[in-house]
C-alpha cells in the first residue's frame, strides 16, 4: 500500500501498485523486460463516500510496460 500527500492541496491519497514482470524471450534481437501494472485508489476517512465505498477500490488503473536498455 502506498500513500501520498500533495501538501499543497491538502489531499491525502491511498494507492495499491502490483507489477508483474515478464522475462525476455531469447529469440529477439533487442531483450525488453515487460511488465503490466495495476492501481487501484481508495479513499481516506476524511472524505465524504468512505464508509459508502466499503473499503474498495474507487479507480483501478492498468498499465502496459516495455523496458529495454538504451
């Protein structure tokens, strides 16, 4: 779980990341790692709708990754 805080705008937000990482296959030219990752956002205490979520999840974010060196 990770939280952050924009100090600013005094908004407090909790995340959950999962990343899943697949190993490049030995029959390219250029070996990129891939990975796919997931966020999910959840709401703190202090909003409104945060017993009416239940503790889920309000957003989920996926994400599609190449990594190769350069």
């Amino acid at each position: 779980m990770q939280v952050s805080q924009a100090a600013r705008q005094g908004a407090v937000g909790d995340y959950m990341m999962i990343t899943c990482y697949h190993a490049p296959s030995s029959s390219t030219d250029t070996p990129a790692v891939e990975s796919r990752m997931r966020v999910a956002a959840f709401l703190q205490p202090q909003d409104p709708l945060y017993f009416d979520a239940g503790g889920k999840a309000v957003a989920v974010y996926d994400y599609a990754l190449t990594m190769q060196k350069v």
